[in-house]
C-alpha cells in the first residue's frame, strides 16, 4: 500500500499496464488485501507426480 502518489508511482513504473486502486480509509485497503488473500489459500495446488514436469503460470493474456 501506498500512501502518495509519487511513492506509487516509483515502485510501478518499471511494469506495463499497472493497474491502481483507492481507498477512502487504510482499513477498507487493508480488507481488501486479506481478501485477495483468502482467494489465494483457497484455490487447489497442482499435483505434481512426474519428475521433469513444469508448470506455467500466466495471467490470462495469452
């Protein structure tokens, strides 16, 4: 979380397309934040079981 602009905008400025979000308070942010987390923990893991296997993340552009 940032609390200025321009410290937002140092730490983004290096990716394509950055996408932002406000905030009226730090606490409506901070739910926010817990809940992309709660998403996380819920989605199932991978089962790996071959040896050599990759696995490839990707944001949906392709």
């Amino acid at each position: 979380m940032f609390t200025t602009w321009d410290e937002c905008m140092k730490a983004v400025s290096c990716y394509t397309k950055p996408e932002f979000k406000s905030f009226a308070s730090m606490k409506e942010a901070q739910i926010f934040l817990d809940e992309g987390d709660e998403k996380e923990k819920t989605q199932p893991k991978p089962k790996v079981k071959k040896e050599n296997a990759v696995i490839a993340y990707i944001d949906g552009s392709y």
